[in-house]
C-alpha cells in the first residue's frame, strides 16, 4: 500500500497540470474577441439589407453570455440570408468554432419591443430551429439579441471530477500491474545464474555458488564479479572498473578496487581454470579455460 502512494500523488498533481492547461477558462482576451465578431455580425447584417453607411452602435451586454445588437437605422431582412450571416460572422477569426456552435438569435422590433423573428442554432441538425423561412421583413427598426449556451464552453465540475477519478484509478492499475510485473522479474532475476567456470553466480541474491557450497557477497564484490562474468576472458580497463562501481559515492578509489579484486581471488581459489590477473598499466581480465 505504501508503495501506491508516492505514485498516486504524482499522478493526481499530473492530473491537476493537465485540468489546469486544458480548462476552458475565459479571458478577457476571449469576451474581447467577442464583443468584434458581434460588431461585424451586425455589420454584414447591414451589408446584406444594401446599407453600407449607417452605424452599429456599442453591443449591450446583458449577462455573461446574452448580448444585443443595435442598429442606427432602419433596415429589413431576409431570415435565410440572416442565419447564414450570423453563423458566418461568429465563426470568423474563432480558433474554435464549435464553442460558437449553440446559439439562439431573437430579432426584436424597437418601439413595442416584440419579437419579431427567432430561431434556435445548434451543432445537432436535430435540435436546430429555423422558422419562417424565406419571407423577407418589412424595413424597421430592430435589434438582435444572441444568447450563446453557456454550457458549450463549460464543463461541468461533477464531470471533471469523475474523470479525474477514473484516470486516477486508472493510473493507480497500470502502476500495480507495473509493480507486480517488476517483482516477478526480480524473483525470476534471483533464480537466474552466470557461469563462470565451476562456479555459478546469482546475482540477484550476491550468491557465489560451486556444488554445494555456498558463498555470500558483498555488494560491491557482487557488482564486481558481475561485470568480470559478463566480460570473462576480456580486459577491463581500472578506469571503467572504478566508475561502474563506485561512481554512485562520488569518489574513485584506486586501492579499494585492488582490494575488492584481492577478495574475489581468494573466493575464486576453488576453481584453478579461473584466473584473476592484473594487467599492469590498464586493469584486469577474469581468465576462464
């Protein structure tokens, strides 16, 4: 159980890294982003009814995500030239466009404020609402109000917590899995030898063993010996001996080594095919015949 603890952390503050750079958070730079794609609906709005003078005036924001449109003059409309140029318009300059997807338009007349002409966009052709098609409205004074669905840019946080849970509980498996693979290998590993003449190295248990005798090595010894039987009949230079042995301290100890090796001769003594000669000015060789 303690062993799933270090990992379950890591991969809980993984996760969070990952919720906090994919969030969908909202920035000023995005509602400013907005407020122009908004000005250039009303501004094709105008385009598409033959006026290209008049103004539109500053966007009325009514909440996070309802605005309204209003226009300087009168102008008339046609509803299928105005949802194609409303969609258009709003995905313009969006890196993402399905955030801008769901949507509901209500075209309203100024003086009675009435709702003259609506309909309902969404990204399911299923749940999309476009009535009145094809019949042009009279020239008046109207403003538009868009109500974007908060919901396309939001996640809820009942959602997000039930992801981070299944992936946690998933990294937590993989982990164990990984684990329980690890420890097999390490057993298989410690029932596993090396030949070196009559003699059979278990490494993973820094066991020398030759018929029933059994001699137990240190650490260092082990390390040492293994990397002669993996090398038998090969030199090795004093160089690479002290590094791959002692480079973990820190501090390369020339008379160490020659002790180490001093001790491995007298453990070897039971088989005389197996030699552990210096070689003067560049290190040792295991000589097995």
């Amino acid at each position: 159980m303690k062993k799933l603890i270090q990992p379950a952390g890591i991969g809980m503050i993984t996760m969070l890294f990952m919720m906090v750079l994919l969030w969908p958070w909202k920035s000023d730079d995005f509602e400013e982003n907005r407020e122009i794609r908004l000005r250039n609906v009303g501004h094709q709005i105008l385009l598409a009814s033959g006026d290209s003078t008049s103004r539109v005036l500053p966007i009325k924001k009514i909440s996070e995500n309802e605005f309204i449109l209003v226009f300087e003059n009168p102008f008339q409309f046609d509803p299928d030239s105005l949802v194609k140029v409303i969609h258009k318009s709003l995905g313009e300059g969006l890196i993402n466009k399905e955030a801008e997807d769901k949507y509901q338009v209500n075209v309203m007349e100024c003086k009675a404020n009435q709702i003259v002409y609506s309909y309902q966009m969404s990204n399911h052709k299923d749940k999309t609402l476009i009535p009145c098609q094809g019949r042009v409205q009279p020239k008046d004074c109207y403003s538009i109000k868009i109500r974007f669905e908060q919901n396309a840019i939001r996640a809820s946080n009942f959602s997000v917590l039930i992801i981070f849970g299944v992936l946690t509980l998933g990294f937590l498996f993989l982990f164990y899995k990984k684990s329980t693979k690890s420890n097999g290998n390490k057993n298989k590993d410690n029932s596993q030898f090396v030949e070196i003449g009559k003699f059979e190295l278990y490494t993973g248990k820094q066991l020398l063993k030759i018929e029933n005798e059994e001699i137990q090595l240190s650490q260092k010894e082990n390390k040492l010996l293994t990397l002669f039987a993996l090398h038998q009949n090969e030199t090795l230079e004093r160089d690479r001996l002290l590094k791959e042995i002692w480079e973990d301290e820190g501090v390369f100890v020339s008379r160490s080594l020659d002790m180490f090796v001093s001790k491995l001769r007298k453990k070897l003594l039971q088989d005389p095919n197996i030699q552990l000669k210096n070689i003067r000015g560049r290190g040792y060789i295991l000589q097995v015949n």
